[in-house]
C-alpha cells in the first residue's frame, strides 16, 4: 500500500510539473432561443429569439497530452420577445412583452486538447446559471363586448420577470475553440458555446422557460507555466 501511494504521489508531483496554468477572458455576442414548455395548451404563443452578450473570466490546468480541466465564470445579458393570446367565455386576451435577463454562469469541464503551438479544443460539461435581475416590458389589452360594441382595455406590463423566469437553472453546454500563440506566454482565442437548460425536463403548473444560448466569442490569454 505504501508503495502505491508513493507511485501516485510521484505521477501527481511529476504532472504538476509539467503542467500549464492559463487565465484568460473572453467577450461574446449571440443568440439566446428559448424553449418554452406550455403548461395551458389553450394559449397560442409565438416567440422570437433576441441578441444576447457574454463577458467571461476562465482558469484552465492543461498537461501534455488530450485531456485537461477549465472552470469559468460568466456574466451573460439575454433578450427576448414573447407574445400570447387566449379567451374566456367573455373576453380575448391578447399579450406582447420583451424581456431583458441577466444571468451568471458557473461552468466545469474537461477539455480536450489537439495539436500542439496552435491548439484546437472541444469542452463539455455542467452549468449553474443564476439570474441576477431582470426587466419586462410591454403590454397586455382585455377585448370584451359592452352592449354591443368591443371595448378593449390597455395594461402597460413592466417591472422585474422573476415569477416567470427560474433564478436558479441546472444544464449543460459544449464548446470548440482555438488557441493561437503570440509569444511563451499570451495566447487569442476564437471559440463558441452552447448553453442547454434542463429547466424543461420538470414539471411545473407554469409555463417553463429553458435557455438554449449560442455565443460566438474571442478572447485572450495568458499562460502562467508552459509546458516543459
């Protein structure tokens, strides 16, 4: 036992040596989809998918050879534009807001590692995101029938979304970039992610919305132990 132990103590020793510590940041610019899973069936509802922008800061551990580890956190700005429409037996509902989402995200991964000066990357693993605020704007109008003529009532809708939108979201992402070296020590970068939400695989007596945001990002880095 006690030379097994030292076997392992001696490859963590020997692999932190030649090891790579990296921090860098990132900035991105995409889209942030939707998808809504309806709790009433009965209202129509159409959704269309805004930009969205990402500021990120990451610590990668690399070694030689395919497999390594990354974590980062991110602020991301999300929009979108939802409108609904339903009836009762005396009145039609009909509603368009625009919502503005800022979350962060906590991610780790493995990261796997091909070629060698430029270096090619596919990551994958959990997310936490964490709706920090959010904004609503837009309206609601009530048609019903007074005498014989339609009356329509105009409700302006503003305010913060957190009884729509989940505060804390669980998922998954993926990610492919490329890192190309200006000098020992500072690396570019040119990468995108997809963030999956698995908000929709629960139920709820509401509708439920789950991110799906591609960003597309380029970033810089610098290397604080090269590979030896």
């Amino acid at each position: 036992m006690k030379i097994l132990f030292t076997i392992i103590l001696s490859i963590v020793i020997g692999l932190s040596s030649y090891s790579q510590n990296q921090v860098g940041a990132n900035i991105g610019y995409g889209i942030s989809y939707y998808n809504i899973k309806q709790y009433n069936n009965n209202i129509q509802l159409t959704y269309t998918p805004k930009s969205a922008y990402e500021i990120e800061i990451n610590y990668k551990k690399r070694w030689p050879g395919l497999l390594n580890f990354g974590t980062s956190v991110s602020f991301q700005n999300q929009k979108l534009k939802v409108n609904s429409s339903y009836k009762d037996s005396k009145n039609n509902f009909d509603k368009s807001v625009d919502y503005k989402l800022n979350n962060i995200y906590i991610k780790a991964f493995p990261e796997f590692i091909f070629g060698n000066k430029i270096r090619y990357y596919v990551q994958i693993g959990p997310s936490l995101s964490i709706m920090t605020s959010s904004e609503s704007d837009g309206y609601l109008d009530i048609t019903g029938i007074a005498g014989n003529e339609p009356i329509t009532v105009h409700n302006i809708i503003t305010g913060d979304a957190s009884t729509i939108f989940n505060t804390f979201s669980f998922g998954f992402f993926g990610g492919l970039g490329i890192d190309i070296p200006l000098s020992d020590n500072f690396t570019i970068s040119a990468s995108s992610q997809l963030d999956y939400s698995i908000n929709s695989w629960f139920n709820k007596e509401n509708d439920i919305y789950s991110s799906r945001a591609l960003i597309f990002r380029i970033g810089a880095n610098y290397i604080i132990r090269e590979v030896k």
